[in-house]
C-alpha cells in the first residue's frame, strides 16, 4: 500500500504502524516511500511526535529501533531512488 501511495500521491507522507522491529523489515518500509516508522507498543508514548516529525518532512523512526545507521541510509535512498 504505501508503495502504491507514495507513487501516485508523492505529496502524502506515510506514518506506518507495525508491530515488527526487524531492521530489514522497517527499511524496506522506508523503500516504498514511509516517512515514519512507529511501533504499536509505543504509539501512546510516540503518536504526537511521530506526526510532528512527519509533517515537517523529517524521517520517524521509534527510538526502539533507531540507530545512526538507518537515518543516514534512508536519507540516502530518498536521494538516490
């Protein structure tokens, strides 16, 4: 679904909500044009913050989650689809 959104509303961007933490999981999320990535065991801690951040166009990923790698490598498949 949100490669389909993403390719035919490019201007949309796409929260996506998901139980699964797995690296490769979550990157190929971003791949098919999410700009956020929030786990559901967070979403009462995160909700707010993941929509800011989406909204002023930055890149979401749950703390849980995140390390310096997968910002710097989503950064860059946006760059270079």
């Amino acid at each position: 679904a949100a490669r389909l959104i993403s390719s035919e509303m490019p201007h949309i961007k796409i929260l996506a909500l998901s139980m699964h933490n797995e690296r490769q999981l979550v990157l190929e999320m971003f791949k098919a044009g999410v700009s956020g990535y929030l786990l559901k065991e967070r979403v009462s801690e995160e909700l707010a913050k993941s929509i800011e951040a989406v909204c002023s166009n930055r890149i979401y990923v749950s703390p849980s989650i995140m390390d310096e790698n997968i910002e710097d490598y989503v950064r860059n498949l946006k760059q270079n689809p």
